[in-house]
C-alpha cells in the first residue's frame, strides 16, 4: 500500500517560471517542509546550472511569487493562514531581501507587474481601509509607494493599459450592480461607463495594442460568456470574437511581443478547448503537443522573446512533469517530475462522466475507481475493455459515451463504498487531471464522485443562477441524484457511502449527513459552513462591499431567514445520525472557526460521534505538510472504521 506521506508531501519542485532574458529558471521546492525559492542558469539547450536556494521560509510555505524583472523576484507570504499577504523581494543571487509591505492584518495584491518598466509595480492595499484596495506604484528600488487614487469605497478592481497607466475600475453600485469605469488618462477622473446587474458579467481582460479598445469577457445579452471588443469610452460592445455554445469563455492569449491577439480558451468536460485567432500561435501549439501525444500540455510562461517556454505535461494519473521548450530548435528537455516517488501505473483513471437532475439539467462530473475494478458501457460485454480509456485524450469529449445511466462495473464486480466528494466555491468547478485525494481515496478501495453541481463555474450564466438561493435544496439535490445514480447503477454499495467537502464542499456534507441522513453512512467536513446567518456576519472585511450581492446569492437573514435556518445544518443537528469528522483552521478568515465548533458542540449535545481537528498555526484549508499529514491520516481511520468494514 502506498504511504499516505507519498500523496500528501510537498512536491519535489512546482511553479515553474523563467526570466524575461530567458537566462534563469525559478522554481518552488522544499526547505525544511516548506516550498521555498530556488533559482538555476539554462541555456537555449535547457541544461541547468548550479542551484541557489532564494527563500528560506519555515514557518509557512512561500504563497506566490512573480520575476519583477531579471534581477529581482517578488513573494508573497501570510501569517498562520490569515491570507493577509505581504510582499517581499530577493535578487537573484539571493541578495538584498526586503519587505515591501510588510504590514500586519494588510492584505497586499498585484495590479501589474509592469513588464517594460524597471523598478516599478502596481499593487493594493487595504491598508487605509480594510473594507477596499488603494492602488499604488511601487518603486521596488526605494520601496517607496506612491497612491495612485483613492478608492471611494466601493470599488473592487483596477486595470492599467500597456504603458502601466491605470486607466479603468470595477465598482459595486446600489450594493448588487456593478459598474464599469474609465478615463483617458491618469489625471482625469474615473467616469462611468456600463452598469450592469451582478449576474451579468463584463470582466475587462486587456487593452489592445493601440490602448484604444479592451477586449473583455462577456454574457451581456447571452447566455455563455463570450469574448467580445469594446470600446471603453462608451461600453459598446463592438464584436464578438469568439464564442462557444456548451462552455463559457474563460481566459485569452495575448503575444506582448508581437502586440497580437493569439486565443480564447474554454474549460471542457475532459480537454481544454482552444480557439485560435493566429496561426502561428495554432501551429506552434500543434508543435509543442507532437512532443507528448496523448498527454495534457500546458504553458507555464515564456520569457521576453517568446522562443524559450517552460511547459507542465500530466494527466489524471501523475502529478506532473516539467519541460523547457526551445522554439527556434523545436527541442524539448526535461526538468524534473513534481512527484516521482509515485508511479502513473499505480494510479487510476479519473473518467469524465455525466448524468441528467430531475428536472432536466445535465451534470459533468468525475468517476474514479479503485484499482481492479472497471467500467463498461450498457451495451459492453463485461469481459471487454471499456471505450473509456480507449480514446485519445483530444478526442475524449466528443467520443465518450459517458452518461452515468450507460455504464456499469465489470464482472459482475460487487458494488464499491464511495466516497461523494463536492467541490468548494460554490462559485468554482472541478476538472479532470490529477488529483492527490482522489488517488489516496482509491488506493484505500474506495470509489470517488465529484460533480459540477448547478452553480459550478463555465456552464453559462443560466446553469450559474440557478444555484442562487439553493444551498442545501437544488444544488444539494444534484450531488443527492448523482449518488443514487450510481446506486441504481450497481457501481456504488448504498451501505457504504461516505460524503467529504471542503469550504462550501464541507458545508454540503454536513447538508447531506443532516437531510438525507438515509443516504450517508458518515461525513467528513472541512473547514466547511455550518451556520448561513454566522457565515455572512463573519466574512473577511474586504468582501463586505459584496454583501448585498452574497444575500441574492445565498440569501438575505432577514427576508429568507426562514430558508436559511431551514438549510443551516447547524440549526438541525438533531437530524444527523451518522458519525462526523470536522477539521477547521484556528485562522481561517473565510469560514471562521465558530462554524465548526457550533456544529461539534450541537452534536456532541446529542451524542453524535464527532471527531474534530483544529490547527492553531492554519487557516483556510491546511498548507503544512505535517498538518496535511495529521489530517489524512485521521481520514483514513476515520473512513475505515465508518465505512469500508460495514457489511
């Protein structure tokens, strides 16, 4: 059996970049169980020079970095998982590490990294207030900061043209709509553009070459988000570049070099789905994925010239290698492997899976079994191999017939324990690919199903409204149908069923242990809400200009307080039978720690076996390694005793 230590431990190395001169590689690797900052020489041929060691963080793991320019790279930090980054720099030779905004219970964000402009950076701060962000340039040779304007109170976001001159602004009106801002230049008042209603997006992605027009990424009028042209000085929207019927449009490409548009991007059941506008984009693509048939590839940046790429190559069943991509040679070499102590052969296939609700949406999700056990089709024999790991992986979307109602285990395998595993967010989705709990949850003989219930992100803007106002009714009701899909199925043993979440997944977890408490045999939360009217009084500082938007969202304590105290779990406690297991960060500023403990203290009242964890020095979710550790162990006992051994 594969130690739970190989699932959990830090990668070997992750977070690849390279410098805008394209001679450094940095890279994330462990120092003491913590990721910290390291740096090597490459040259046009990807060979790597001596290793240098940038950071030396022990108390937490380095929480982001960036290559300001190709002298110094900037890092972000926080204290004990209060997500109250502050921003660091190291030059590249390990020297001269500063503090830049080392400011305590103040969160620091980056605007623009100001690529063509030595020195400097945009960034924010609630500093002046913790409710918003002032934008500031920062002189990263002085340290100086220089406020840039000041946030009148309500808006969310900036955005700066190609010059690094802030020229645009999100702001929340009337506390649901959202407004568009611009002005034409740095000493000219914001104005006003396009005031949208909160479900209606127009997220402003970049300006073109020319600083004239932005391209953006809009459902105005539609229904998948699409990317469009506007004209910031009216809100027009002057084009549709690119649109697509099943998915929204979720990122573009842009070539700083070339100062040209490259491709829109969507995120599908099982592959990415790329579009491209340039064809030399499209043919290098076509390049780069000859080098690794049948594998995911991503790019994980280039430097200045855009001829040396960095590359992250996986699947469903490894972690993840990386690769340095040499365009003018067309040669790829090898850097390192995120996690080689695990071998892809021992790990199982993640299928990309659907089923149709009750009344009539239809569900992407993901089915992984454990080892020894397999899927085949209605119509298959039980001894042939399934066609779902037969096709090619750009092929899959297209070829799989993957609805859960046409597929059953082979040889007459006896129904496996499962575990329902409900992505967080809400507002957020699962994907195929590699997924460290999955492959645990597996290798202990569990089978595992995750879902993209209605308000999962990339659906289009009516499959997202149809999850507001549904905590713990329409959206719990897609994960409840799944399980018993796969019941009817004869896939999963309805004895032996088990529901795990984190964040807004932990919340459905306790949601399902507490109203179908026939369908669980015991529950896991994490760092999950169990209360909906202390959940909104206890939000970070900086989301309470979204409040009103949260109350359509999930509802208002005084005009629905009769639902949300219907589908606050907390409030029901004697509903749940079945025993619970709760882990929560001390310092968790989105689900605050009071969440768990009503719901500990409500159940132990009753009786109920309740496990719960805490971690002094965490917050949301755990990020060192030893309390990752603590807590998949704890897991496994936990699922062993509850669930595999119940006959």
């Amino acid at each position: 059996m594969i130690p739970i230590e190989d699932f959990f431990r830090n990668s070997d190395t992750n977070g690849y970049q390279i410098s805008p001169d394209g001679l450094h590689i940095s890279f994330m690797a462990p120092y003491e169980d913590r990721m910290n900052i390291f740096v090597r020489s490459v040259d046009d041929a990807g060979n790597l020079g001596e290793m240098k060691q940038l950071t030396y963080e022990t108390e937490r793991s380095v929480g982001g970095y960036l290559w300001a320019d190709n002298e110094r790279l900037l890092f972000v930090k926080d204290t004990g998982g209060d997500e109250n980054y502050q921003l660091y720099g190291v030059c590249v030779d390990g020297t001269d590490e500063r503090a830049y905004t080392n400011f305590p219970g103040v969160r620091t964000s980056i605007i623009d990294e100001l690529e063509d402009i030595r020195d400097e950076v945009i960034i924010g701060l609630n500093q002046r207030n913790p409710e918003v962000f002032d934008p500031y340039r920062l002189n990263l040779a002085t340290g100086e900061l220089t406020m840039l304007a000041e946030n009148p109170g309500n808006y969310m976001g900036w955005m700066t043209d190609h010059e690094g001159k802030l020229r645009m602004a999100t702001a929340v009106v009337d506390g649901v709509n959202t407004q568009l801002l611009y002005r034409d230049h740095e000493e000219e008042e914001f104005r006003p553009i396009l005031t949208t209603n909160f479900k209606e997006e127009v997220n402003i992605c970049l300006f073109t070459p020319d600083n004239l027009h932005v391209w953006a990424i809009s459902n105005l009028h539609r229904d998948k988000a699409a990317l469009v042209l506007i004209d910031p000085r009216t809100g027009e929207e002057l084009e549709v570049l690119y649109e697509n019927d099943r998915y929204d449009v979720t990122t573009l490409s842009y070539s700083r070099k070339r100062k040209q548009l490259l491709g829109a991007f969507c995120s599908g059941h099982r592959e990415p789905i790329r579009h491209y506008f340039d064809e030399e984009a499209a043919q290098e693509r076509e390049r780069i994925q000859a080098h690794f048939p049948q594998q995911r590839v991503g790019a994980m940046g280039s430097d200045k010239s855009e001829r040396k790429k960095l590359l992250y190559v996986g699947g469903d069943r490894t972690r993840g290698s990386y690769y340095f991509y040499n365009l003018d040679t067309d040669t790829v070499t090898h850097l390192a492997d995120a996690a080689p102590w695990l071998s892809a052969d021992d790990m199982v296939e993640m299928h990309a899976v659907t089923y149709t609700t009750s009344d009539g949406l239809t569900i992407e999700g993901y089915l992984s079994l454990p080892k020894g056990a397999k899927l085949v089709t209605s119509s298959a024999q039980s001894d042939s191999t399934s066609a779902l790991s037969s096709c090619s992986t750009d092929k899959i979307d297209a070829a799989l017939p993957t609805a859960i109602e046409q597929l059953s285990l082979a040889d007459n395998h006896a129904p496996l324990p499962l575990v329902v595993n409900p992505h967080g967010g809400p507002w957020a989705r699962d994907s195929w690919g590699f997924s460290s709990e999955v492959q645990f949850l597996c290798s202990r003989g569990y089978a595992v199903f995750q879902m993209n219930f209605r308000g999962s992100t990339g659906y289009g803007r009516e499959f997202l409204e149809s999850s507001y106002k549904q905590w713990g009714l329409k959206m719990q009701d897609d994960i409840t149908e799944g399980v018993q899909h796969l019941v009817n199925q004869g896939i999963a043993d309805p004895k032996r069923i088990a529901i795990y979440g984190g964040s807004y997944g932990g919340y459905a977890a306790l949601a399902g242990a507490c109203f179908t408490p026939q369908l669980y045999r015991c529950a896991i939360d994490y760092v999950g809400v169990s209360n909906l009217f202390t959940f909104m009084q206890t939000i970070p500082p900086y989301w309470r200009p979204m409040l009103e938007m949260m109350y359509e969202q999930v509802g208002h304590p005084e005009e629905d307080e009769a639902q949300l105290a219907a589908t606050s779990p907390a409030l029901h406690a004697d509903k749940i039978v079945c025993p619970l297991f709760v882990a929560q960060g001390a310092n968790d500023p989105r689900v605050n720690k009071a969440e768990s403990d009503q719901m500990v203290e409500a159940l132990r009242q009753r009786g109920v076996e309740v496990e719960y964890m805490v971690k002094d020095n965490e917050g949301h979710g755990f990020a060192n390694q030893e309390n990752r550790f603590d807590f998949y162990r704890a897991m496994e006992r936990f699922l062993e005793k509850h669930l595999k051994s119940v006959g």
